[in-house]
C-alpha cells in the first residue's frame, strides 16, 4: 500500500486514539505509535515494500476556513493530505 492508500486508516486510527499524535504505517496496512517505530520499521524489514510512512493528526484535522466575509464561522474544510515523497 502507498501513502495515499494508507491516508484512509490513518484517519480512522487518529479517531480511534485521540491522544496519538504521530502513526506510522507500514505497506501491509499495519500501523505503529510513535512510542513503537522501531517495532514499525522491524516489521517493514520482512516485507517486500519496506517503507514505513508517518502520519502526523494534524494532517486529517478540520481547520475553520474564513468565509467571503472574513468570519471563522460557517465553513469548516478538511485538511488535504500532503502527499510525502521518500
């Protein structure tokens, strides 16, 4: 699985644990805290694809935008996942 795949359960895994700040996200689908990246990255070794992608919650937080009045009330979008390149 890549980056992109992997966005989806990481979202749900940072609903799952509000106090997780960081995931790391294996290209089977497995995902590891921040406390337990060595355990990720020993994982990611016995697999073919053996990268390991770090999700940070602030990437699937909601962030109020502004509306055509300069109000933060209203609209609230959904903050795009950025894309990360090894």
């Amino acid at each position: 699985m890549n980056r992109n795949e992997l966005s989806p359960k990481a979202k749900e895994m940072f609903e799952n644990h509000k106090t997780e700040k960081v995931f790391h996200g294996t290209s089977d689908g497995h995902f590891f805290t921040e406390k337990h990246l060595d355990s990720a990255n020993t994982h990611a070794n016995t697999l073919k694809d053996k990268s390991v992608e770090r999700f940070d919650r602030s990437e699937f937080e909601e962030v109020v935008a502004p509306d055509a009045n300069g109000s933060d009330e209203g609209k609230k979008a959904e903050k795009e996942v950025k894309t990360k390149k090894k």
